[in-house]
C-alpha cells in the first residue's frame, strides 16, 4: 500500500498495487504544476485508490480535446494526482507527494514525455524512452 499526502497533510491518497507506469514528464502543464522542469508520474490503475479529505478540482482541455482534471489541496495548493479522458481509469499521481519510503528510489520512470521540451541542462533518464509527446 502506497500513501502520500498534500503539503499540509489535509488532504491524502493511497492504492495498492503497483504503478503500470512511471515517466517524467515536460509539458507546460506540468512543468507549473511542479514548479519545476518536470513532473514524477506514476501511473495507477486500481479499485483501491482512495482520497481522504476534500480536494478542489481544475479541468483544462489538453491539446487532445480531451479534459484533464487536476486535483489538489485547496489549502496548500499541492497537486496530487490528475484524471481525465487522456488517461481512462488511471490516477496520474505525482510521484513527489507520496510518503511511503523507497517509493521514489524503486520508481525511476521508464519514459521521459515531451523530452523536446527539457531543457538542454537537464540530462534525459538513462534507459529512459524519449517521446515527443505522450
């Protein structure tokens, strides 16, 4: 069982199972979702992920058509996971809010999505499929 929470810790996640996926990823969006270069994405599909506490929604249109719904703390702003038509079932959870130890270390991504959009002076994962989008 893996659990993670917001910055605060009013608002929490947790699953069973493992990530059917795991990539960073240099979109826009979540490149300002982390404030930072990129986001760690574990992808989770199970009938065990769980939400305790209320979190805020935002949907935006991806450039698919489809909507991505963010969901994240309305207190601290923490993002911890997406859903939407680009993604089916699955939990995109970000990877940097879950508190279960090891989880990061065993979860090194497998791709790098919209790698054309890292920047020169961050160095791509080795091993790591390099796509152009998702």
């Amino acid at each position: 069982m893996a659990t993670g929470s917001c910055l605060c810790g009013k608002v929490k996640i947790s699953y069973s199972g493992e990530p059917v996926a795991q990539a960073l990823c240099h979109c826009g969006d979540c490149k300002k979702i982390s404030g930072g270069t990129h986001s760690i994405n574990h992808v989770i599909v199970s009938d065990d992920f769980a939400v305790t506490g209320d979190p805020k929604q935002f949907t935006k249109t991806a450039d698919s058509g489809k909507s991505i719904i963010s969901h994240f703390c309305g207190d601290c702003g923490s993002t911890l996971f997406r859903t939407g038509g680009s993604f089916g079932p699955a939990h995109i959870v970000k990877a940097g809010v879950l508190d279960t130890p090891g989880v990061l270390e065993k979860g090194k991504p497998v791709s790098e999505l919209f790698a054309p959009q890292r920047p020169s002076w961050v160095p791509a994962v080795e091993g790591a499929a390099q796509k152009d989008g998702m």
